[in-house]
C-alpha cells in the first residue's frame, strides 16, 4: 500500500493525457511525486513553487505554463503546491482545476496528521 499522498497523486496522473503529479511545500521541496522521479521531480518542483508565487502575487488558484509538448498545471493552497505534467493532448485548464480541491484535502489531511 503507497502513502496517502501518493494515492491522491495516482487518481490526477490516470486523467487522460496526465503523466505525472506531485505535491511540494511553496518552496519547492517535492513531498511526493508519481511518475515523476529523481532530479525531474527536483526540476518540476521548484517550476511549481515558482509558478504558484506568481499565482498567488495575482490572486490565482490555479493556473498553466506552457512548456514543449505540454503543460505544467499548477495549483497552489497556503502551504503546499500541486503540479501535473499534461502532454499537449490532454485538457490543461480542467486538469489545473481540478488540482484546487486536491491541494485543499492535502493540506487538510496534513492538519489532521500533524504533518
């Protein structure tokens, strides 16, 4: 059995055209990440804490960069950021929505957990 945040990460990374996710504090530290590994998962991490500081500067939740063959969909709670890879073929924006209420039961969970 894998851990809650990685359970929670599988459901984003079977969407159609999603090919991996993961979670990480605001600062890019990667907590946990599916079918993203190693050194990527480093990269896409602090490519989410970036991207999440320009959201919340804006007033955003959510959003998407645009990177060759696909998108990093980020959402971004108090704590934490959520990112997914999306290759071109897949739904960004219904994607990157989705990941608000996803980062929202994550830092929830933490809350109850102590973590």
């Amino acid at each position: 059995m894998g851990s809650p945040l990685r359970e929670l990460l599988e459901a984003v990374v079977v969407r159609p055209g999603v090919v991996g996710a993961l979670v990480a504090t605001v600062d890019g530290l990667v907590m946990a990440a599916v079918a993203i590994g190693g050194q990527d998962a480093d990269a896409v991490g602090a490519v989410a804490s970036l991207v999440g500081q320009s959201l919340r500067r804006s007033g955003e939740s959510w959003g998407t960069l645009t990177v060759s063959g696909g998108w990093v969909c980020v959402a971004i709670g108090e704590s934490l950021v959520v990112a997914a890879l999306v290759e071109d073929s897949g739904d960004e924006n219904a994607v990157a929505g989705s990941l608000v209420p996803l980062v929202a039961e994550i830092e929830g969970w933490m809350r109850q957990t102590g973590g």
